[in-house]
C-alpha cells in the first residue's frame, strides 16, 4: 500500500525555469511533510518541510505548498539551476522526528 | 559538523551469508533510523532507536534481521542469513529530537 505517490519518475526543465514536483497521499493522519534531494552515491539531504497547519512553506529557491483538502503537496524551485538536477523524495509523517514514508523519487534534469 | 558515517560503502555477498552495517549518527542524536531503499523505489523504514531503545521495528523482517544501538550512540544492523531480495542500499540517519533526519551516504548490499 503505497500512501505516499510521486506518479511522475522524470521531469525536464529549462535552466531559469520554474520546476514543479507533485505528491500525492492518501493517510490523512500524516502530519508533517517533506522534501529530500539526493544526488547519486550519497543519501538524501533534506531540502524543506511544512507541517499540516500551514499551506505554504517558503525557503530561498524552494517553495512547498500544501493541500490538505486533496492529500497533494508540490515542490516548486524558481529559478531552476543545473545544481538542481537530482531525485527528489516526497515524505510524510504522522509527527515532526516520526518515522517518514517516502514516495517513489521524481528524478528532475536541469537542461542548461 | 561531521555528517552520519556508514561502513562499508559496498558490500557483495552470497545468499545465506551473513553481513553487517555500522553507523555513527551525528554528535548529540537522540534518534537513530535504519532504512532500506530498493532500487526504484523511496526508503522504507525499518528500525528507529531513540537513544539505545527501540521506538518502532514494525517493519523488521526479524526471523533475519538484527539491530542494536549500544549505549545510545553507535548501531550495528545485521542480516543472517541473507537472501536475493535483500539487495538494496541501507540508509542510516540520525536526528534530534523534533528535527529533520540527516541520512549517511548509505551501504549498497548485493546478494548474489
């Protein structure tokens, strides 16, 4: 039972574009969302979060929006950046330091 | 600040082997996780410690795996015997309490 969904694996960008990353899920317990980038051969590193009393979530580059009423959080990077080519987990959990599912990972390339 | 360390980086075993994992977690985390990320697919959790008691190994195949974390810091996750399906990378991460986890670079397991 997958509660966590990422349906889209790939995605390409033009540098200096906005990127879009979608999540979906289906617990309405979960609590507390997150974003990991991971490059390959290393883990993941935490990008930015947002807990479920808040739909909006801003840090530099990197904007997360929530929509509690259709179980959907997006990712959004502006401007996008060859440094940002990676894949991208979605994660939920039903507390801030509780275990997290992740989602599948979208892998997103930055087209220079 | 020094990351969370793992050894070994790779590890190629055969089937009924048996294998272990260690893990440093970041000075001062309380909380330790292993997980298990098969190719194309997000991390699966398998064991949280906070500090050196276990808070949840749900998802512990425990007639084969095995983890420990002696005196809240150090843990050691092992697999005997090892099977085909147990070919994955095995994060470990760490966090303080009600903070975001920061994951090792993983150990890459192939079972052959």
């Amino acid at each position: 039972d997958q509660q966590v969904k990422q349906n889209s694996p790939s995605l390409s960008v033009q540098e200096g574009r906005i990127s879009i990353l979608n999540c979906d899920y289906t617990n309405s317990m979960f609590d507390y969302f997150l974003w990991y980038k991971k490059y390959p051969a290393e883990g993941p590193t935490f990008l930015i979060s947002i807990s479920s009393i808040k739909d909006k979530n801003e840090d530099g580059r990197f904007t997360v929006f929530l929509n509690k009423s259709a179980k959907h959080l997006s990712l959004h990077i502006v401007p996008s950046q060859p440094g940002d080519s990676a894949v991208y987990f979605c994660a939920a959990s039903f507390e801030r330091n509780e275990k997290l599912t992740f989602g599948t990972g979208t892998r997103l390339t930055i087209i220079p | 600040e020094a990351g969370v360390a793992q050894s070994p980086r790779y590890k190629i075993i055969e089937k009924r082997q048996s294998v272990a994992f260690w893990c440093n977690p970041i000075s001062g985390h309380a909380t330790l996780y292993w997980y298990q990320q098969i190719l194309g697919q997000g991390p699966k959790l398998l064991i949280q410690f906070q500090n050196n008691g276990v808070v949840d190994d749900s998802q512990l195949p425990k007639d084969r795996f095995s983890a420990e974390r002696l005196k809240g810091v150090d843990s050691t996750l092992k697999i005997q015997p090892a099977k085909l399906e147990d070919s994955a990378v095995y994060l470990c991460a760490s966090s303080l309490l009600r903070e975001e986890a920061f994951f090792g670079q993983g150990t890459r397991l192939t079972v052959v």
